[in-house]
C-alpha cells in the first residue's frame, strides 16, 4: 500500500477488519505479550490497545500476526520488489520483455532515501520512562524494545551508502542502566552493527546510534533482511514502501532518524563500556542470559503527534517473527543460486528456532560419468552456505542432491528427512566443525557464540527402507524407554536425565551405543534421539525439531552405535544417535506466569474484549 506511517497500516488493516480496538485497561507486565502470543497462535488479527496501564501511548500488536496480513501490508509494492529481483537474477529478461518492467525506474528511484530539514518525528521530546514498559517473559530483566530498528554508521566511511538498519533488541531499564539516561544495546554474531562498533573502538571514538521505533512497516522489515554488506537497508525499506525513505538529523553531533518514525532515542555508544543485559525471552523457546554488551548514553527521546508504539514478544516459534522469514524467503529465495552456485533452495527451519537447522538442495554437476554416486559439491556448497553471512550461524547443515528427487519442496521438513535418511551412510557422510561459532542465542554450546557444526550431506539411490512401527523385540538399555516413532525412521526415546561425568559427558549416551548389538541396530530407524520426554517430541513434528536441535552441540550429543574414528573422520555403522535431553549448561526455557495466563484468558470470555479472537 505504500504507507508513510504506522498510523496509516494501522487504519487501513482497521478497515478491512484484520484489526480490533481493546479499549480496556492491559498491563505492560507480560499480560500485552500473554494476549498477543495466544492471538498470535490463534491467527488471529492485529491489536491496538489504547489503554496501557501507566503510559499514555497506545500499543499496537501483532501487525504481522499472519503471512497473509504481511503480504496485505505490502499488497502493491511486492510486484515491483520481486521485479527487482527477477532483473538481479535474470538481467537479459528486463531486455527481452521491457514492457513488463516499465516501473523498473520509478521503483529503483525508491532506493535512495533523502535527507530533509525537519519531519513529524521531531515534534515532542520525551523521556524513557514515559515510553510502554513492556516485559515479555517473568524472568525477563526489564522492559524492552522489540520492534526497534538501530541505525549506525561507518565511522571510516560515513554516509547512508554504508549505514545499517538492523532490528537489534534493545533493554529500556533494570540491571545497572542509569534510569532514563542509559540502555541496553544486544546484537548477535555477525551482525551488521558489529563492524561500525569495531570501528569506533579501533578509532576510539564513540558511535552515534538512533534507535527508531514505528513509522512505514517497511523499515521493520528491513530491519530484519539479511542483505549483503553496502547494500543498505534504507534503500530496500524505500523499494517496498514505494517512495524514498526521508531522514532527519535533530541536532549536530546526532545521528539521522526516520522522519515519519513514531518514536526515536538519539544517543551514542562510548565503545570503551559494556553492562550486563538480559535475561530475554528469545526466540529459540529460552531465556538469553545476562551478559556484557554495548550500553548506549540516550542523549534525546522523540515522538510524533499520535504516536503508536508497535510490539510483538518472541519465544518458542513459530510466533510473529515467522512472518518476517517467510516474506523474507518469498522475496530473496530466487536469489540463492546467483549467491551460491549449484546450491537450488535453502530453508533455515522456524521450528528448531531457524538457525540450529537448515536444509539445502544443491546438485552434482562435476561427475556426471561416476558408476557410484556420494556427495561430493555438495560439500563444497555446504562450505558455501555456512560462510555467507547469517547462514555461517547454522549447527546442523542437512543437504542433498536435487537430481535424486527433482520435485522434493524443501519446506516438506517430513519429507526432506525422509528423503535424507533414506540415502544417508553414516559411515561416510558426517562431516564435523568443533570449536567454532554459532548463535549468540544458543545455549546448546561450551560458551557464548562457541559451539560446533555438522553438515549431513547425501546423495544417491535409497540404501535401505524406513520403518514406521518399532520392533516388538526391541531392547533398550536399562533406564531407557519408552520409545516413540517420530517420522518413519525416527525414533524419540525417553532417557534417564543428563549426568555429566568429570569431562562433562554423560558415560550412559555410550553405554546406550554400545547396547545397540548388531542384531538390534535398528535398520529401518538410523536416527534415535534421546530426550527427556519421548511423548512430548513425538506428539508432532514441531515438539521434536524444537527439542532435538535446540538441545544439542553436534560435537558433544551426536553418537551412535558401531562409532569409529578413522583419520580424524568420525562415522557410526549402525543408527545415529542425538543426545537432545536438557544439559546443566543450557538455558531455561519460557514459561507463562499462570495468573498472567488466567487473566488473559477472562478477556476472551463472554463479554471480554477478546471473545471468539481465541
């Protein structure tokens, strides 16, 4: 639609009806997020709440609840944007056809914001505390900003041509921030803002920073786009807004800001000061503990006249923030070849919390004469993919050939694993990285940011069948079981809890290996994860992708049965063996405060606000 504020979407979705009006009375306290993650669930439309307990700004929630109200949002301007894509990809086509792509230059005009000399987001000065103070989860360490969009600058090239807009959380108040004069500033691993803040401290100097929150929907999306380094944010936000992104600066020394933002806090890092921030509520379904990170001196708070403040709460996915992945899949998918040749489709998997799991389908383009067929570029793609940008983050890599099943979806996560553990050998198709990076927000690892990988890569005819019925024979290890089938050829089995020894392994994970004598290898299941709770993740496939890949550190809980070490090649001659129970090491996850839940749930009753929302 091309909206210049949040107020318009906010209008427009209100009257197409995908938006309701709560006029009573909710508490920033986790009661908004409670109500906004059960209509999230439930599908359900975007909230404006116009009253929230101790703030004068109304609160609007769950814009991009659904893929399809995502799309609605942006209903004229996807055409053009995949336009630009489709020339990226296919440049003779803009050529061969110029009729279709007569908007191609109004639309590449969008691409450049442009400074202007004031705008609506100076209007009205503000402080911290009178901003919504909104808290996600009980352990939370106070309130944050979850929908922000942090711009930065290079200090060694300044200017909007190597700026950055990216969507990273910021913590209003608590642990040790001044009040009203200091925030919390967390990124995560290869993060965009990470170069301009190294740059300030090797120039030691300290780093403007303008945290926006509202104004068009497209700088939220934006934020979020893994786009590569000098192509800046500003200028997709203008493409999918359809008209140039107008940028204001409130006073020397300050940093821009969007004009038509709802909300601004201009300041600065000093690069020389970390504080602790969190705990958080993230995305993977846990709590991202506390940590040093960069805190920012908050020099000035802006707002418009009639200032909304947009929101959403993250936690075990899929929840709001799928919508962003999805719509980000829809337009950047057709360029993945063009970034990583022979590579066809990736999917980093929303419901093993995105980057613990991704699969890929690439292809054996080199050795079309082999007599037998085993991955060879697929390794190198697999290299490909893990050393470009926010897919480098990924634990477990799983690829296959796309000429061994030509019309496999790689968003079919069932099928794809069918696919894959029909043709995998263990003996030969692990491939391990110790030591090295992964998300921020994994817990899974031996520390923050460190961990390790595995890429899972097959190809070829099926080597053996997948059952879907466990053995009547079968015998487990004492302490182990009950058993549960997953998927055909899966199986999740219940095991005694984590008890670490000296080296902090646990001995029962290979005394369970080694139990699994020949005769009882289990053939028709090469994959076995151990969990603390098999009915939980085998209920449906979302449990058990959320348990195994969350939960487990390729290098210290993958095992299994017939395990060898041959030229520092690890391999396995029986079934596969994930230790996915809870470690000491691992983070809690989230949990809803049952009086918030009670609460929420008298809102949807006869007679509430929510009734027949959820």
């Amino acid at each position: 639609m091309g909206y210049r504020t949040l107020r318009a979407a906010v209008d427009d979705l209100r009257r197409h009806h995908l938006l309701i009006d709560i006029h009573v009375e909710v508490d920033p306290f986790l009661e908004i997020a409670a109500i906004q993650r059960r209509v999230y669930e439930a599908q359900g439309p975007a909230l404006l709440f116009h009253r929230v307990k101790g703030c004068a700004f109304p609160v609007a929630a769950n814009l991009f609840g659904t893929i399809e109200r995502t799309r609605f949002l942006f209903r004229d301007r996807l055409a053009a944007v995949r336009q630009l894509v489709d020339v990226k990809v296919h440049p003779p086509s803009a050529l061969r056809r110029p009729l279709r792509f007569l908007g191609l230059p109004r639309t590449a005009l969008t691409l450049l914001p442009r400074r202007v000399r004031t705008g609506p987001i100076l209007a009205h000065q503000t402080t911290l505390r009178q901003l919504p103070q909104l808290v996600s989860w009980p352990r939370d360490g106070g309130p944050f900003i979850t929908l922000p969009q942090v711009y930065t600058e290079d200090p060694d090239r300044p200017g909007l041509r190597h700026s950055n807009l990216g969507m990273y959380r910021v913590q209003l108040a608590g642990n040790d921030y001044l009040p009203d004069r200091e925030v919390g500033l967390h990124y995560q691993i290869h993060r965009g803002i990470g170069v301009h803040h190294a740059a300030a401290i090797r120039r030691r100097d300290t780093l403007p920073v303008a945290v926006s929150v509202g104004g068009p929907p497209s700088l939220a999306v934006a934020a979020v786009m893994p786009l590569p380094e000098g192509l800046p944010e500003l200028s997709f936000a203008g493409a999918l807004a359809g008209h140039r992104i107008s940028l204001v600066r409130p006073g020397d020394g300050l940093p821009l800001v969007p004009a038509e933002a709802d909300f601004a806090l201009v300041g600065h890092i000093d690069p020389s000061r970390t504080k602790p921030e969190g705990p958080f509520g993230d995305h993977l379904g846990y709590y991202a503990l506390v940590h040093d990170f960069p805190v920012m001196t908050v020099e000035r708070v802006y707002h418009r006249d009639g200032a909304i403040w947009p929101f959403t709460s993250v936690g075990r996915p899929p929840q709001e923030d799928t919508s962003f992945g999805a719509l980000i899949h829809e337009l950047t998918g057709p360029l993945v070849p063009t970034v990583l040749p022979g590579v066809h489709a990736v999917h980093a998997v929303d419901a093993a919390g995105v980057h613990p799991l991704l699969l890929a389908i690439g292809s054996e383009r080199y050795v079309p004469y082999a007599a037998t067929r085993r991955p060879m570029e697929l390794l190198t793609q697999a290299n490909a993919i893990l050393g470009q940008g926010q897919m480098s983050l990924a634990k477990y890599l799983l690829i296959i050939a796309r000429d061994d099943a030509p019309e496999l979806d790689i968003h079919h996560v069932d099928q794809f694993l069918r696919h894959l553990l029909e043709r995998v050998d263990w003996s030969s198709d692990l491939h391990f990285q110790t030591r090295t990076t992964i998300d921020t927000l994994d817990y899974s690892g031996h520390g923050l940011n460190q961990g390790s990988k595995l890429v899972i890569a097959a190809a070829g005819p099926p080597r053996r069948c997948l059952e879907s019925e466990i053995p009547p024979d079968l015998h487990l290890l004492d302490g182990f079981g009950p058993a549960r089938v997953v998927l055909p050829g899966i199986l999740a089995i219940q095991a005694p809890p984590f008890r670490p020894a000296v080296d902090g392994a646990d001995p029962t994970v290979r005394r369970f290996c080694d139990a699994l004598a020949p005769e009882n290898r289990l053939d028709g299941f090469p994959l076995l994860t151990l969990v603390d709770d098999a009915e939980f993740a085998s209920r449906c496939l979302r449990n058990w992708l959320w348990v195994t890949f969350t939960r487990s550190n390729p290098a210290a809980d993958v095992d299994g049965a017939g395990a060898f070490i041959h030229q520092k090649h690890w391999g396995c001659t029986g079934p596969l063996v994930i230790d996915a129970r809870i470690k000491p090491h691992h983070a809690p996850p989230l949990e809803d405060d049952p009086a918030v839940i009670r609460r929420v749930e008298s809102l949807a009753a006869p007679g509430g606000p929510l009734h027949g929302v959820f």
